[in-house]
C-alpha cells in the first residue's frame, strides 16, 4: 500500500521526452493496469490504443494541434500515446474512459515512465481523418475519444506543487 500511495504523491504530467524507447514490457504493464480500470457496472466498454509506430503518432499530433489552431507537437516529442476510447451509446463513457486514462497516467510513473493526459481527442476522433485512424485499428465506430495519455523516458521529473487547503472536507 505504501508503494501505491507514494506513487499517487509523487507522479507528474511530464512535457518532456528523451530518445530512450520504451520497452515492450513497460508498455505492456501500463496497458494491463489500464485494463483495470473500474468502470460503470464492470460493462469495460472503453477500449486502448497502443500507437508505437511513427506515422500513426506524427498523424494525430497534427490533427490535435489542428484542433488547438497551430503546427506544433502537443505530444512533446513523446514516442508513445495510448489513445482511450469509449462506447459514445454508453451515457458512462467519458467518466469510464477517464478512469482508464487514471490508471494508465499512475502505471506509467509506477515503471518509470512519464506520461501526461493530452486532451482533444474528442474532436480528433470525430473528425474524418480521425474516424479513418479509427477504422484502420478496429475500433467500433461508435466509440469516442476520451484522452491520450503520452509516454516516454523522461530527465525531467517535476517537482510535487503543495496541495491547497480545503480540498478534503469531512461532514
């Protein structure tokens, strides 16, 4: 327990990557913790996108900075992004799919990696070009994007901000 606990505390969204690659096995354990995730009614109606190879990566980068209205890298020159999708019939969709992006931002810092939740993959995924990546790796049309969590080896752990007073109340 305090394993997890010390890892909750000290886990950071990381803006930026080195060369290192990450490993199979690293990626295969934070996929597994994702795998974990609780969701509404134990229904697991989210599903992951492991993107590894370099034209699928640079793709939606580009249409997430096309969302932001500029050309740069909203992945920070991470080499991994594990796209989160959820059943968009489903009315627990977003809060399921972002307790699989939960997970997989804690696993990460658990192995060692640094991982941060890059948002717009809604629109992304809503989109044609989206909707084309979509089809090319089997997710069900219907899905939506909820995040994308980015990965990669890192030399730059940022520090813990102090928590702010008040944000537990107990009644």
């Amino acid at each position: 327990m305090k394993t997890t606990l010390d890892d909750l505390k000290t886990r950071r969204a990381v803006r930026s990557y080195n060369a290192e690659p990450v490993t199979k096995e690293e990626l295969d354990a934070v996929l597994e913790a994702g795998t974990y995730a609780p969701t509404a009614m134990g229904a697991q109606r989210v599903c992951i996108v492991a993107v590894t190879n370099r034209e699928d990566r640079d793709a939606i980068s580009r249409l997430n900075a096309a969302v932001m209205g500029n050309d740069g890298d909203p992945f920070y020159g991470a080499p991994v992004v594990l796209v989160v999708f959820a059943d968009g019939t489903w009315p627990m969709a977003v809060k399921d799919g972002s307790l699989v992006m939960g997970n997989l931002l804690n696993a990460a810092h658990a192995v060692g990696l640094g991982s941060c939740w890059i948002d717009r993959a809604e629109p992304v995924f809503a989109g044609e070009e989206g909707k084309a990546l979509m089809r090319k790796w089997g997710v069900p049309a219907e899905y939506i994007g909820v995040g994308n969590c980015i990965l990669g080896h890192t030399d730059d752990t940022p520090e813990p901000k102090p928590r702010r007073e008040g944000i537990v109340i107990y009644a």
